[in-house]
C-alpha cells in the first residue's frame, strides 16, 4: 500500500487519515469521540442539500467523487449545480454559473460575497478542468463551508489553504460522517489503489441463500430488492461466478427508469455457460467476462457476437479482478455472487463491506448453500467481527451492515 502525506487537520469532525504501518482511513464518527455537530442548523440544512444534488450522480462519477454545491446569499439559494461525470466541470462551477458568474453583462453576479456550501474540498490542481478553488475567489465569493477535506494528495487542504490565502473565509467539517459516507468508496480507492469491495447476500433466518435444489427466488421481500436495486444504481460494477448464471440467470440491473446500470461482471475459469443467459443481452447493461487465458475459444467468438466484452486474465481471481477494475476507474465494486467466491474474495481482502438482508424465513436442508463458503476457520475465536455495525429493518426482513477490519 502507498504512502500518503498525512492531512494536517484541526477540526476534530474531519476524517482522520493516519499512517500507522501503513496508511489507514477512519470515518469521521470514528474520528470525533465527542461527536461534535460543526455549523449552525442552516449551514446543515445547506450541507444536506449538497449531499442531495450530488446523489443526482450516483454511479456516473468515478473515478471522481460526488459532489453538490449550493451558492447562498442573504439567506437564499441563489445557485445549485452537482458534478455529473469524470471529465465535466465539478460542482462548483455549475452553482457559481447558477449564481450568474460568467453570464451575460445583464445578470448579477449573485455569488459575489454570498457563502458557497460544498460537501468535498474544492479542487486546487489543474487536472481536466481547471481549480475550483480559482473559480470561487475569481467570482468573490466571501465564505466557503467543506464538509470534508478531500484525502486525494492532489488536494489533501491545498484547496482550502488557497481560500484561506486569498481572504475566503473557510469553515471544514460540516455534516463530515454523511459527506464521508457519500464517498466513502472514493475514498477508499484513492487510499488502497482499490475500488471498494461491497459483498451483498441475502439469506433466511437460518442462514441459507437458497433451497438444496438451487431454487431462491424470494429469499427476501419486495421492499429489500428495491433497495438492492438502488445500491446497484450507485455501484460501479457486479461480479457473479459462472454458478450464479446457471442456476438464477439474473438481470443484475437497477431496474430503474434513467438510473445507472452498472458493468456487470462475470468470472469463470472454463466459460461452461449457458447460451440464453440475461446477462449476454447488453442493450441495456454492458457485460463483461473474465476468465483464464485460451478457455474455449468458440464461446468467446459466441459472446463477442453478442456484445459482451472478453477479457483473458493469467490468473482469475477476486484480488487480480479488482486490480483490473481499479485499473478502469472504478471505485465501488458489489460482490452478488454465491458463498465459496464470496469466501475467496474475503480471503484475498477484495471485500471491505458487507450488506447482509435477513428473511424471517426458515427452509432447513444440511446441504442448502450458505452466504459465505469455507474460510479454514477451525475456533470461533477466528471468525470475522464486523465494524461499524447497524441494523435496519426493511418491510419484514433485517438489513446487517457493516466493515470487516481493515488489514495494514
């Protein structure tokens, strides 16, 4: 793992990136023991709203964050604007263009000495567009609220220090656990060179994804998909195994009117797949298998006819997929597959997240299929605790969520 220069931060709410062998991410409820509340209510009001316009981008960002900015003056929203893709103008641009910065000589720079609210730390480096942290000193803003500084060393408080160095006003630290939730996937790429690994099942109350027979079409109810399908709405890509295919022939779509559907992902060794899966009709999602070098050759021509993109790796598996993710430029990465991948990819520390639905259901069977293969524990003294743990209920099931410890 890469070094980082260690952010220097005096607002006890912020993110806490550390280096203790090796560098090391806390949220910011982690971070803050007293759980201060930094800004007036307003200033929350308006970091929620940013929080809001930046969701307007869900899984259209990376390898950049999501970001909304909201430009107030007396009081009032006077511009909004959301980052919607790598390579467009970020947030800020487009609250200030709202706000009447760079508009015809007719309209009022509203943004000169309004307060611009904005839930990452402007940009202060020259990448596909230019400094954000330019834009609002050349519009005359007189106040800027952060709600986290931003962890990519290309920023890391230059931004910031930048506003502070020209007169601005700078308060960091506003709404910073929900602006860092947000982008905790960001985040974490920018931090471990790896998108975030996000392992999703759902399970009886008698922990079985499916009868012995393979069938498992419902485990959980309506309410849960729909959440499902929102959580693939924000991710980057799903990864199934070749068993998955077979046995449910899933979509792995959000299933969502104009909502982001992402790479769908299939890993298979010997591409023993069917000819009539879903996931090789790709007018509506794009797919992607990956297998091992010079496996079946005839099915590869069979899916490149079909649209699916092939890729042959010299070793398949969930450590050297996430390396090629990353490689794309993704960052949240959601692991639907079946237990003995979901154990492989736990083993290899391609999973940091777990989103575990439970169905007040009970199907028995010694041999119905389990969430999670065999990960050589022998004493429950090995078993794996969950951090950052919380409990939901959705409709009548229960939602787990949580992080596996983070290895140095």
């Amino acid at each position: 793992m890469d070094n980082f220069p260690v952010v220097a931060q005096a607002d006890a709410s912020l993110p806490n990136y550390t280096q203790d062998n090796g560098l090391q991410v806390r949220s910011p409820v982690e971070s803050s023991p007293a759980k201060e509340r930094m800004g007036s209510d307003f200033d929350r009001a308006m970091m929620q709203r940013c929080l809001e316009l930046a969701r307007h981008a869900l899984g259209r960002t990376s390898p950049n964050p999501l970001v909304g900015a909201v430009v107030v003056k007396d009081g009032e929203i006077v511009g909004e604007g959301f980052h919607p893709r790598a390579g467009e103008p970020h947030a800020e641009v487009f609250a200030l263009k709202a706000a009447g910065v760079g508009a015809a000589s007719t309209q009022e720079n509203r943004a000169c000495g309004a307060t611009v609210y904005v839930n990452l730390e402007p940009c202060n480096h020259h990448g596909r567009t230019p400094p954000c942290s330019e834009a609002l000193i050349a519009a005359g803003v007189a106040k800027v609220v952060v709600g986290m500084v931003d962890p990519n060393p290309l920023v890391a408080g230059g931004g910031i220090a930048r506003l502070r160095a020209a007169g601005v006003e700078v308060v960091v630290g506003v709404e910073a656990e929900a602006c860092y939730q947000l982008n905790e996937a960001f985040v974490h790429r920018i931090l471990y060179k790896r998108p975030l690994g996000i392992l999703k099942y759902a399970m009886t109350l008698d922990g079985k994804i499916a009868t012995t027979s393979g069938h498992s079409a419902w485990v959980t109810n309506q309410d849960a998909r729909s959440e499902v399908h929102q959580l693939r709405a924000a991710c980057d890509a799903i990864i199934v195994g070749g068993n998955t295919v077979r046995q449910d022939n899933p979509y792995l779509t959000s299933h969502q009117v104009g909502a982001h559907n992402p790479l769908r992902v299939v890993m298979s060794r010997h591409l023993n797949l069917p000819k009539d899966a879903r996931l090789w009709q790709t007018v509506e999602a794009p797919t992607l298998v990956l297998t091992e070098e010079g496996s079946s050759p005839d099915f590869q021509k069979f899916l490149l006819k079909q649209g699916v993109e092939v890729m042959e790796l010299t070793s398949l598996t969930p450590e050297q997929v996430m390396a090629h993710l990353y490689d794309r430029g993704f960052c949240s990465v959601l692991w639907e597959c079946g237990g003995t991948l979901a154990a492989s990819a736990i083993a290899q520390g391609a999973v940091q997240k777990i989103l575990a639905f439970i169905a007040p259901k009970i199907i028995g069977g010694s041999h119905a299929p389990t969430p999670v293969g065999d990960l050589g524990f022998t004493t429950m003294t090995e078993a794996l605790p969950l951090e950052r743990v919380r409990w939901r209920v959705v409709g009548s099931d229960c939602l787990v969520e949580g992080y596996l410890p983070q290895k140095n």
